[in-house]
C-alpha cells in the first residue's frame, strides 16, 4: 500500500493544498508573528512536534516567527524533586528566593534549550534567550494585594537583540525571566511577557497557544465559540460574564497587545495539531481573533 493512500491524501490534494496557501504565504512573508507556547502543547510529544514543524516552517517561507514560552508544569516538576510544594496565589506562583532559583534553571536553561534543540532537529535555526540577556526584559516587582515575591512587571523591553537575531536568520527562543534593576531576577508571567515583546517588535499578529478552543459565550459548549472581538468590547463582555475567571488575563494580554500596535492578537487551542498553520494559511483560521 502506497504512503499516499494510508494517509488518504493524494498528491493533487496537496498541491491544491499549497495553491490555497499561497496568498497567504505571500501575505506573511517578511512580517513578525510572536507565538506564546504554553499548555498541553507543550507537554504532549505528538502535539509538541507538530508545533516544532509549524515554527520552523513559517521560518521556511519568510516568516520572522519569535517564540515566547513558559514552563510551570517542569517548574512544578523541579520543585517537587526537591520537596518543595508549589504555592499560589490568584492564580499568579509565589515565588520566593529558593523557587526563582528553580524557575530560572529550568525556564532559561532546561526548557529553553531543549526547544532550541527540538527546532534545530526539525530544520530550523533558534537561538535560545532569556529576559537577562542583553537586558531583553527589565523589571520590577509586581504591586499586588498579597505578597508574590519575585514576580514581576515589565517596566522596559529591549527589542534589539531580538531584531538582530532574526536579521541573522534565528528563531529567538524567549524564556520569560526577567533582570531587575538592582540585582534581582523576576518571573515573568509568559501571556503578559509575549504581549510586550509583540508590541515592542511591532508585530503583525500575537498567537497564544492554550488548552482551549478560544473565548466561548458559554463556557461548556463549544460550539458557542466566538470567532471575532473587537477590543472594544472587552468591558461588555466581562459585565455579562462570558470573560471570567483564567479568561481574563489572557484577554486582557489580547487588548494590551492590541493597544500597543499589534494587528490581530488569537487565542488559539494548542490539543489541535498544526493549529498555528490552520490560523495563518487556511481561510478559516481557528480559535478567537482580537482586533
């Protein structure tokens, strides 16, 4: 049996297929996208490779892709090994001394370079960074009613070493740790970190990868799903409760990011193998569109 009838796709389906792509391949071509990775996408390997083909292959075509990644569940793993219990608050992991230790081994060595390996192994050219190098982050801690220890809000991004690294043809790899102005190093929630660095590179689109499928009008039905939201009717929809809860934070990355510059900012579901290229060059697209 041929490879072309186990799968089920034959050969004119996939030129069709590559057809229909141009436009949109045409359309991107030289622009920047910033893909927060995050969730299952991260942790399940069949979905963490199609991730790793997607990234390199917008590079292939001409896409400046920068990739912005987290890492809680390996932050969780790590400080379990050492019989510490992870704490949090809000949502939001406190963060003491001993734990910023932690996310800062794992977020910028292990996890950053792990992915810059896998992007390597797929074809691609990364370059993996951190909030500390060059001072591509730089921040304070972060007013909050409860104590959250080291976490912290961006007060500057220095979007050069970026540019640079993609003018020499590199993904840049950005784990979101960020240098404080007197010593201190921060954790960085990675939605909010993603936000800034597309605003600051004067993105066309800011894509956060999540778990679900995008911004429901009722939270157990799927197939309420709102496709488009414009920025401005953010506070509406937050009075009527459709945006509740976890929601809130990455929609409101959404409209800051928007409101910063960024053309279109997507919540998009990570379980849905080659998601990002579903939302980029097919005319569907996926998930929920900020503008």
């Amino acid at each position: 049996m041929s490879t072309e009838k186990k799968i089920g796709v034959s050969n004119s389906d996939r030129a069709h297929i590559l057809v229909q792509a141009m436009p949109y391949i045409r359309k991107w071509a030289g622009e920047t996208i910033v893909v927060k990775y995050g969730g299952n996408a991260m942790i399940n390997p069949e979905l963490k490779e199609a991730v790793m083909n997607d990234i390199v292959l917008m590079q292939l075509v001409g896409v400046n892709v920068v990739l912005v990644h987290g890492g809680g569940p390996e932050i969780s793993g790590m400080l379990k090994k050492i019989g510490k219990e992870s704490k949090f608050i809000n949502g939001m992991r406190y963060t003491d001394q001993e734990t910023m230790d932690i996310v800062q081994q794992v977020l910028a060595g292990k996890v950053n370079k792990d992915l810059v390996q896998l992007l390597e192994n797929t074809g691609g050219k990364a370059i993996g960074l951190c909030g500390q190098d060059g001072s591509l982050l730089k921040a304070d801690k972060l007013p909050s009613a409860e104590d959250l220890g080291f976490v912290g809000e961006i007060r500057e991004v220095n979007s050069k070493i970026v540019r640079d690294s993609i003018a020499a043809g590199y993904i840049p790899v950005i784990s979101t740790v960020a240098a404080g102005y007197h010593g201190e190093v921060y954790n960085i929630n990675a939605d909010v970190a993603a936000a800034r660095i597309a605003a600051e590179l004067g993105a066309r689109k800011l894509i956060l990868m999540t778990d679900i499928v995008g911004l429901l009008r009722d939270k157990d039905d799927e197939s309420t799903l709102i496709p488009v939201v414009n920025v401005s009717d953010v506070p509406k929809l937050k009075r009527e409760g459709i945006i509740s809860g976890g929601m809130i934070p990455k929609i409101d990355c959404c409209v800051e990011a928007v409101r910063r510059g960024v053309e279109r900012a997507h919540i998009i579901d990570g379980r849905t193998p080659h998601s990002i290229l579903v939302e980029l060059f097919t005319d569907e697209g996926i998930g929920t569109m900020f503008y």
